[in-house]
C-alpha cells in the first residue's frame, strides 16, 4: 500500500477508542446475532474484529511484530467469548496508549500480514475505528457522532486510496456515490463502500 500520508498528522486515537467503547457497552445480548452493514458479518462478529484489530493494531504501533500482526485479516470469521466487554475495552485502551507514542507513526511497521509505514498504520486504524464504529451504531441502534480528528484522518486515507486504485473502486470494496456536499462521515461511508442510508 503506498497511499501518501505526509500531511497526516499524528493524532490521539483515544476519543475515538472511547466513543467504540460506549457503542460496545450500549450492545444488548439479543443483538449480537443481528446483521450489520458488512455483509455476512453480525454484530458478534463485529465486536471480534474491533477486538482483534485494536491488539493487531497495538503491537504495530510498537513495532512488536509477530502473529497478531501477520495474520490476514479475512483469516478467520471472529467472534467474541463470554468475557468480551472486558477484553474489547482493555484492547481499546492500549491501542490508544500505543499511538500516542510519536514512535509509532515512525518507520515501517506490519498489520494484517502487511508491511506498511507507520503513518499509513495509524491512517488505517482509524478508519477501522470511525467505520466499524458506525457499523455497530447503525447495527445496534445508536447515535454516532466520531471524533473529528479521525473522521478527518478516515476520509483522508480512504480518498487517497480511491484515487490510486481503479476507476469506482476503493480498498474495501466498490464506491457508493455520496453527494460531494455530503456530510464528511457519509462520504468517508461512502468511500469505504457502505450506502450512509444502511438500516438493519
């Protein structure tokens, strides 16, 4: 991935980590099994990547490479245990605590089996965070209002990444057109391939 990221800041991902914890904590047992905007994947399913990405994410952040870090991150559908609350919070908070040191958007590091420098790393941690926020938002019912800095920061690397890839295509998948005068949040949505309008 080569996407240009030099005007991008280093960035506190910890309001962000915050607002996924309280989304987390609003989930009610009976959800977990409903659907959310990535086809096939359930809020349950959800809830595993948001963890397995913040540890992944982490070791990144400090360059402590080995098996959260390579493996792919269509491996495995994930899931959640019965501690998961506990254990989504605790990883939150230390892949914020990770990136706040400048280090980490130093050098090249590896996330997901890929090797990439570190300000693309934090680039796409969050947009992991602002967009699978919103999944779980809009999945479970809730209000959702991301934090501003990694709305920016989300967007900036999805628009980056349209913009070297083919013609209607982005990382995630096809583009959905989203009005250029749309809320930043939906063209962000947009940009990751989801319709702003998604309702369970």
């Amino acid at each position: 991935m080569t996407t240009d990221t030099t005007a991008l800041p280093t960035l506190d991902l910890g309001p962000q980590t915050l607002i996924v914890a309280r989304l987390a904590e609003g989930v009610r047992d009976e959800q977990l099994a409903h659907g959310t905007p990535c086809p096939g994947c359930a809020v349950r399913n959800m809830l595993g990547h948001l963890t397995g990405l913040s540890v992944a994410f982490r070791d990144a952040a400090r360059k402590d490479l080995g098996p959260t870090t390579d493996t792919a991150p269509d491996a495995a559908a994930p899931d959640i245990g019965p501690g998961w609350r506990a254990e989504l919070s605790k990883a939150l908070d230390g892949l914020a605590d990770a990136w706040r040191d400048p280090a980490a958007w130093t050098g090249m590091t590896r996330a997901g089996g890929v090797d990439l420098p570190g300000a693309v790393a934090g680039a796409v941690v969050a947009d992991e965070l602002v967009i699978h926020g919103w999944d779980l938002a809009r999945a479970t019912g809730q209000e959702y209002a991301p934090d501003p800095a990694a709305l920016t920061a989300a967007h900036g690397f999805l628009a980056a990444a349209a913009a070297e890839g083919e013609p209607g295509s982005g990382v995630f998948g096809p583009l959905v057109p989203v009005p250029d005068d749309a809320p930043l949040l939906d063209r962000a949505l947009g940009l990751s391939g989801r319709d702003p309008g998604w309702k369970p």
